[in-house]
C-alpha cells in the first residue's frame, strides 16, 4: 500500500453526503466484458434445474433453486419470496464465510448497489408531483455549468434523460481490478463534483435522447439536482419518502463505516487471475452503498408496484421503458429500461419489473409482478470477473426469480 497520498487524490473525509469509491458499477463492467459478440451465450437454454415454473412453487424449489447458483461457485446465496398472502418463502445456500461452517443468514444483510437507482427514481417522480422538479427540467436549469466539456452540454440533457439512461454520460468510476488495487483502494472516497468531473474527460457515448447506455454517473447527477430542489441532502429524502414509510428498518448507508452491520455473509471478489478476496469491508458511494435484507427489498417492490408511493400518472412514466443496448441484452435478455425501473419478460407471459445491483463481492437481482403482490429477492455474495461464469451466474438467478413469479398455485 502507499504511505502516502497525493494532493490530488481522493480525500478520505466522513461526510455522508458523498460519493464513495466504488467497485465498479457492475452492470457497466459486465457490459464492456462481454461486448456484443458474447449476446448469444446469455440466451441459451439452461439445464433445466431453473425451467418454467410448476404450479406450486414451494420452499424445496426455491432451495433447489438456490443450490443451483451456490453450485457455480458463488460462496452464500439468500433468496426470500414474498405472496400477496404474507407468507414468506425464505432459503439459503452456501456458507456465510469461507472455510468456516457458518450458514448464510436467512435475513442477512448486504450491499444492494444500483437497486438504490430504483429508489432514486421514486423520489425523483414525488418531487415532480409536487411541482418542484419536472422531468422535462435540463440539468443546465438546476446545476448550471455541472455538465459541460468534450461535447457534454447540460443544456441538452434532461432529468428524464437521466433516470432513463439516454442522457449519452459517460461511466469512468474508479475501482479494483486485482486484490492489491482493492486493498489500495477500498477505503477512497470521491465528491459527487469528482465523480462528474472524471466524466467530463471524455465525449458523450452519443448525443441526448439518441440511444442508450447504462449511466452510474447520470444518477450521482440526479442526487445532486435532489439536493437542489428539496434543499437538503438526498439521503434524507429517501429516509423521510421510502424507508420510513415502507417501513424499510433494515435499510441503511453505512457512510464511512466499512464493516457490515450483522449478520450478513462476507462478500467475495473472483479477479481475473482467478484469485477470491474477502472483500467485504469497504467504502461505497452512497447511493450505490446502501445496504439492506431480502424483506425489505422485497418491501420496497411492493409498496412501489401497489400504488403506496407514486400517483398513477407518475407511475405510468416510471414504465415506460426503452429497448437496453446490445451490451445490456445479453444479461437482461428481452429487457426494457424505465425511469429507473426495469422490465424483464416471464416465460410463463408478461413480463417483471426489477432493478438489480451488483458491488464487488455481491450481486443481487430481484423482481415484482405488475401489482406488487408477489416479489422477489436474491442475493449472491460473490461476483466474478470472467464474463462467462459472469453470466452463468446471472442466468441462474434470473431462473430463479422467473420460476418464483411464474407460480400460478394461487399462493400468490
């Protein structure tokens, strides 16, 4: 490690309305790795352990389920289906620790990573209801001179452009490619200013409203257009519109407190050179730091999908999607992106609608019926590097939700 930090490195201050280090966001990572040549492997046929739902999915398929994704190599796996009845279906494989007998907790907590864009975007859509932002607003209006540089015009991008991903930013987060780096590293924290800053080094991925591409940074420029608009720190307005009124006790920022709260499953990081980290401890941003359980991620789905949080003229927005990119396809295969809601297709008909996260050391993915009456939750606690096992990886899980949200027992 170096013993010294330079002046223009990042500072390392305890204030919790800033943007962190991060692992990268993963589904930007996931995207360059795999490209466009690799769509093809993302929709090939599973082998069947994770095939179209029975009626009468029970505890024993969703921990057959689990097994599956634990068999690929991932160390912990939870997963917990919620019914509109109440009744929770909850499973776990796995160990929570390597080398240690220690089962994964059934309600353990884990960093959630961009699944906190989707409540981002809920804030976003109240404030407009309330006539205090609009989704036509530019940046430019709100943030004067933020986004401007190499082509990048605040002027011509929009709040909706951001939440949806077609604002054209460019993603250069900093992050860990080898334990070294993540020791290095871990613990760095960045302004939401800096982050937007090492965007502007580069040209737009294309011009405002013209295509799309998965955008970390559009949503640390939302968190600051928040701040400006409510007159105090977005954090609070997340706490004060959706944790506390869903009753989300369980979702919290760690802000520079590295650690986990307990009980959770330490994350692993498999590198390219094929060597697994603990990487556990380490400071996030704060919008893709927040940590939280299976419930109440599953909480938050349906209280957003019932109608608890947004009126139907702003929820109606939320889901109007667009087609994702190439890249993006070949994980979400079929999928459309929202104004920080996505839409996946059932194979049982229909479609579900989710916004997975991914940090280094845990990947979650998740999913809601239209009304919220049934969702989802499933938590990894290890990520990879190889694009290969990246997806194999993906596609269990997203077998997994598919077959929980395809149950037609009635238990819904």
């Amino acid at each position: 490690m170096r013993s010294t930090t330079p002046a223009s490195a990042p500072q390392h201050r305890p204030s919790q309305q800033r943007h962190r280090r991060i692992g990268r966001g993963w589904l930007a990572v996931a995207a360059a790795a795999l490209g466009t040549a690799s769509v093809a492997i993302a929709v090939q046929p599973s082998d069947g352990s994770a095939a179209k739902s029975a009626p009468g999915y029970q505890q024993d398929d969703l921990r057959l389920d689990t097994d599956a994704i634990q068999a690929l190599g991932v160390t912990g796996v939870q997963a917990r289906v919620t019914t509109a009845s109440g009744r929770d279906l909850v499973a776990t494989s796995g160990v929570a620790v390597v080398g240690m007998n220690r089962p994964v907790p059934r309600d353990g907590y884990f960093r959630i990573a961009s699944t906190g864009k989707a409540l981002m975007a809920a804030v976003i859509l109240q404030l407009v209801d309330e006539g205090k932002l609009s989704l036509d607003d530019t940046v430019d209006r709100r943030l004067p001179g933020v986004i401007d540089g190499n082509g990048n015009d605040g002027r011509k991008i929009t709040v909706r452009q951001l939440l949806q991903n077609t604002s054209g930013l460019h993603d250069d987060l900093p992050g860990f490619d080898t334990p070294q780096e993540y020791y290095q590293h871990r613990y760095d924290t960045y302004t939401p200013e800096q982050i937007v800053a090492r965007a502007m080094k580069h040209h737009p991925d294309f011009r405002p409203g013209t295509g799309w591409s998965y955008s970390n940074t559009g949503y640390v420029v939302l968190g600051m257009i928040v701040e400006k608009a409510a007159g105090r720190p977005w954090q609070e307005e997340v706490e004060s519109r959706i944790l506390k009124p869903l009753g989300m006790n369980q979702t919290y920022l760690p802000g520079t407190t590295s650690p986990l709260r307990r009980p959770h499953a330490d994350g692993y990081q498999v590198f390219a050179s094929g060597e697994r980290t603990d990487v556990t401890e380490q400071i996030v941003p704060d919008l893709g730091g927040y940590v939280s359980t299976t419930a109440d991620v599953n909480r938050f789905f349906q209280g957003l999908l019932g109608g608890k949080l947004l009126s139907e003229a702003r929820m109606a927005e939320m889901q109007d999607t667009v087609p994702v990119d190439k890249r993006i396809e070949a994980i979400w295969p079929g999928g459309r992106y929202g104004l920080g809601l996505v839409s996946r297709p059932l194979t049982c008909g229909g479609s579900y609608w989710s916004h997975e996260g991914g940090e280094a050391g845990y990947i979650t993915l998740n999913g809601a019926t239209d009304d919220g009456s049934r969702t989802v939750t499933v938590s990894m606690s290890t990520s990879v590097n190889d694009p290969d096992e990246m997806l194999r990886q993906h596609k269990a899980a997203s077998d997994l939700v598919d077959r929980a949200l395809c149950d037609t027992s009635g238990n819904r």
